[in-house]
C-alpha cells in the first residue's frame, strides 16, 4: 500500500449510513484509507450494502480494495471530475468487488480511460473541451503545477437514485433519461 498523502481535512470527513427499510447506502465522504480501516477492522460494522455513493471521487488516498471489497456495494455512484478521480486502482476495486452490477459516474474520467470508464449512458456529464478521440489508456494524473481543468461550459447533470422500503431501487442518468432497475 502507498504511503496516505491526503488533504488533512480528509481525515475529519463525515461518513454517513443510509437505510430505507432493505435497501442500504453508505456515502463515505473523503473518508481516507486509514479511516476505512478503522471501520471495517477488526469487525466491519457497516455489513454489506446496495450503493456507494460519491466514494472520494473515486481518488486513490480513499476507496482501499479492501473496504470495497468488504462493503459489497451492487452499485457505485462516483462524484467525480473530468480530471479529479477514477484513479485506475480505485476503479478496479470496484469492478472486482463482490455482488458488484454498475458503475454511474458524474462525469467521464481521463483518469480512468475507455479502459475502465463506465458507459456512456451510466455517465452523467461528458468533458468539456471534447478532444477528437478519447483515451483508451488512463491518462497521467496532472502534476501540482499543471494548468486548471477547463471551466464546466455548459448545463450540469446528476445521477439520481430512488430507493425503496423492498430494497430494490432505481438509478437514473438525467442527461438523458436512462435508468436501471435494481432488483
């Protein structure tokens, strides 16, 4: 594992548990790696759940396959930028967690590439500035002194997720419409 390099304020994040009847959410915040085990070891104290939502935009001092692994989610809600998250890593933790179905982004990761970016119906908001072809590969992350990501240029979509008591529940894409049943 690589040393934690989180922002300090991370550590003091609020992680919150979300029940309605069956269905079971957990939004760990920036909650970081170190914090994540503390909640998950010795025993996890959270159990399995339906959605991960915003997991640290999907960055790499957070999301430890580990407590993905543990936590089970079917689905994954990423509050992520075009360029701020989806670290290769984290997505692959995702992918191979247990009992996982999907993954809804916020927006397309450069980060992650076509190689694990979720597709384009499941992705709220696509990059700014279009290049003429978008990576296969993940792109490097930006170096401390790179310019600022572009300005969000245009009308912001979400990811919305409606639960209900059965706990089954249903996730859409408001940019265009598309949802999915969870059974």
């Amino acid at each position: 594992m690589k040393p934690l390099q989180a922002i300090p304020e991370d550590t003091q994040s609020v992680t919150t548990y979300f029940t309605f009847g069956r269905f079971r959410a957990l939004h760990p915040g920036d909650l970081t790696r170190d914090k994540e085990r503390d909640l998950m070891c010795p025993t996890n104290r959270v159990g399995t759940i339906d959605v991960l939502v915003g997991p640290h935009h999907g960055q790499d001092t957070s999301n430890d396959e580990a407590f993905v692994h543990a936590l089970q989610p079917r689905v994954v809600v990423m509050n992520n930028g075009t360029r701020k998250g989806g670290w290769p890593d984290v997505m692959r933790s995702f992918y191979t967690s247990p009992r996982f179905e999907d993954l809804w982004q916020l927006h397309f990761s450069l980060l992650s590439g076509q190689e694990y970016a979720a597709p384009g119906v499941f992705t709220a908001n696509i990059i700014d500035e279009q290049p003429n072809a978008l990576p296969v590969a993940p792109m490097p992350a930006p170096a401390a002194n790179a310019p600022p990501p572009p300005v969000h240029n245009g009308r912001a979509y979400w990811v919305k997720v409606s639960a209900r008591e059965d706990g089954t529940f249903t996730v859409t894409n408001t940019r265009n419409g598309f949802s999915k049943d969870y059974r």
